[in-house]
C-alpha cells in the first residue's frame, strides 16, 4: 500500500466558511521570516467573531453559576439568567472534582452579572481577572469550558436555537466518527479484535489505536506490541478502512520517525503526538522526515503554541480539546487558523460525561473538522432524553441534535437529586 500524502498546506477555497477574511497565507515556510509572516496571517484569521447572538435581543445577566454533584459521580454545572432561564453541561468528573473549588474562587466572581451575549469579551477578561493567566493551563481552562458549555445552552434555549447554530452552522447534520481504543496494555492481537468488534456494532469506517508507551521514554506498553499491531490492524480491518494511530507521546525523535515509517507503510492516515505534546520543535522535526500527517494538541491550552506548530509545520492535524482547551471559542479559533493552511481541526474530546455530544456540535459547525471525529460510545451513566437524535453510532455517523441549546433535556429528578458543592 503506497504512504499516505502530507496533508495539502494551500489555503482553502474562497467559499469555505473557515477561511480568514483578508489576505493571503504566505506558502510553506523556509526561513524564520516566512515563519514569522505565517504567525500574522494565522492570527488574522482567529480574530473574527466565532458567536452568531443575532437571536438574542435583550441583555442575558449572568446571575448564578453553581455546581451540582450526582449520586453516581457526575459533576454538573448550572448557570441561571436574572430572567430564570437556565443552562447545563455535564463536567469531566475525572477533573472536575478537584477543580470546581478553584473554579468557584477564580473564575465565577469575574462572570456574575455580566452579559452571557458578550461572551467571547469575558474569556479575555477571566484569563486576566486576579492573574487568572499564571494558572494557564487544564486546571484553568477546563471548569472555564465547562461553564461555557452551559452558557451556550443557555443562550440556545433563549435563542430557540441549536449551539451548532450559534456556532455559525450547521454544515453538516450527520457527523462521521473514527472508533477511538485505550487499550494499549492488551496485547496487539486483543487489541485488534477488541476493534473489529466495536466497528461492526457502530459500522465506523475509521479507528483509532494506540502504539508506544504513553511518555514511555521509546519503551512499548507490551514488549514488541508496537511493530505487531501497526500490520495486524491493516490485515484485519482491510486496505479500504481508515487507520489513525496514537503514541500519546511515547517516542524520542529518532525513534517516533522510525515508527512513522511503519505507518506510512500500511497507509494510515495521521500519527498523533509521536513525541511528548510539549516538545515543539521535536515535533517539527518528526514532520520534516515523515510524509504521514502529524497530529497533536490534545494536551494544549495555548493558542500561541497552536499557532506557533501551524506556522512552523510541526502539525499538519491539530487536536485540540474541548474541555482541555477552553470550549467551544476558543477551538473555533484554532480551527480557523488550520483552515487558513487548507487543514484540518479534529478535536480530542475527553470520554466522560456528554463530552460526545459537545464534540457533535463542534463538528456540525466547523467546515475543517476533517473525515472522522472521536467516538467512544455514548453516555450511559448520564440520563437524558434526546427528541431530534439517537445520539448514537449507526452505520459510523451519529446525528447532531437540532433541539435549542445542547438539544437534550437531563433527567429533572437527577439533576434535583444532586448536591449542590458550591
């Protein structure tokens, strides 16, 4: 099987909805000044306005954000407009419980009695309210995302309207999804069946696997598991189906370059994080010796290193997370300098909660968010009822809800049931 293309780096066409509003991104970089000309061009284009609000006439006065935990785990966050509407989104509870005291002490305060409608301002202003910035990182960004994400259902419901919308969608109703495995302890023929089983229950033309020892200094998971599983997966899958594989940053350059060989030689589609996510420049010279696609930015929550591995062709994926990253916005905005190089956004969503169902929004209204998006089953463990969606994988697509808002409605005698931290 021949080796999969890089990624094409030339700007998108002028009627895709993602590209930047003026100017021409400069071509692939050479010299530090054509590195430092694409800088420019890449943050023109995260500048625009991600929110369409037009819907919503009135102020939306932010009166209360509380945080609610479940019976079974979950971790909820309610936010409450002075006219009583309410929005919520269901946390990482994986994180969340450590973190929504720092949440309530730094980042509540700053958005109590602001306008929900100027939300894209008050992102700015939270990062700097009391030296917000010196907590960068998931601690700070995560319980800002989940805030967020309840927000947009708020203003959706008042609205009348879908997040997607809100988002500047739809694009797309029906979301492909690639099956996404953590498996990497089983050994390369359990993992692979363990695959073939999940593909045929969803009927997903695209998985994920992983190779490597997760931050394992070049060491595998199992010995030997990495050089077994990269051909096992291709025989038993089939030439046509899509393969992405994932180090989880296991690998030093010589050896991640090594890896990436084998990739290309079954043909798969993209290699993420063959290195450490913050080793930038490593990174960048994995990308240089490879014509697999490099995917990475799962573990970032800055927008200057996003634009920073764009512009210096370290990546020709980007991943970033919903939760991780800081929600819907502040993706949008990656997505969009991606979009600007003719690449794709494909984000890593946390597998936990209704992380799917924010991933589905997303991916309705971003034109780049590439052939397959992450999945690893519906909720389970959250009740809710969803009137315009199954809300689960048929024939490897799953439809995004069309209802107002997130578009599903919590169990209310759950949601009373929780207790109320904060």
């Amino acid at each position: 099987m021949p080796p999969a293309p890089r990624h094409p780096l030339s700007p998108p066409s002028a009627n895709d909805g993602a590209a930047p509003q003026a100017g021409a991104v400069p071509a692939p970089p050479s010299t530090l000044e054509d590195c430092e000309e694409r800088m420019k061009a890449l943050a023109q284009a995260a500048t625009r306005p991600v929110l369409d609000l037009s819907g919503i006439r009135g102020p939306v006065i932010i009166e209360a954000i509380d945080t609610l935990r479940t019976a079974n785990g979950k971790y909820l966050v309610r936010v409450r407009s002075g006219d009583g509407v309410e929005g919520i989104a269901v946390g990482n509870e994986f994180h969340l419980g450590f973190l929504h005291p720092l949440m309530h002490h730094r980042i509540v305060p700053a958005l109590i009695g602001q306008d929900a409608r100027d939300w894209e301002a008050l992102l700015e202003r939270v990062y700097r309210h009391a030296c917000n910035y010196k907590l960068q990182g998931m601690p700070f960004w995560q319980p800002l995302a989940t805030i967020e994400f309840a927000v947009l259902d708020l203003l959706g419901r008042i609205a009348g309207c879908s997040v997607a919308c809100l988002l500047g969608g739809p694009v797309r109703h029906d979301v492909a999804v690639y099956q996404a495995f953590d498996d990497r302890e089983k050994d390369a023929e359990e993992s692979v069946e363990r695959m073939a089983e999940a593909i045929a229950a969803s009927g997903a033309r695209a998985a994920k696997f992983k190779v490597g020892g997760r931050m394992g200094r070049n060491a595998d998971s199992l010995p030997g598991r990495t050089a077994r599983i990269i051909p096992l997966a291709r025989q038993r899958l089939g030439d046509s189906f899509t393969l992405y594989a994932d180090a989880n940053g296991s690998f030093d350059v010589p050896e991640a370059i090594r890896v990436g060989r084998m990739l290309e030689d079954i043909g798969a589609a993209f290699f993420e994080e063959p290195v450490p996510f913050d080793h930038f420049d490593d990174t960048r010279r994995v990308a240089a010796a490879l014509r697999i696609p490099l995917a990475g930015g799962e573990q970032d929550a800055s927008l200057y290193n996003l634009r920073w591995a764009l512009a210096h062709d370290a990546l020709q994926v980007v991943q970033p997370d919903l939760f991780y990253f800081g929600g819907f916005v502040r993706c949008a905005r990656v997505a969009r300098m991606a979009a600007a190089l003719g690449r794709d956004c494909t984000p890593h969503i946390s597998s936990t909660g209704l992380g799917f169902l924010y991933l589905l929004h997303f991916a309705a209204a971003v034109p780049n968010v590439g052939p397959h998006q992450e999945y690893k089953g519906s909720a389970n463990d959250v009740p809710f009822s969803c009137a315009t969606s199954p809300l689960r994988a048929e024939s490897g697509v799953v439809r995004t809800p069309a209802g107002p808002g997130l578009g599903v409605d919590l169990d209310p005698a759950w949601v009373a049931s929780a207790d109320r931290l904060v």
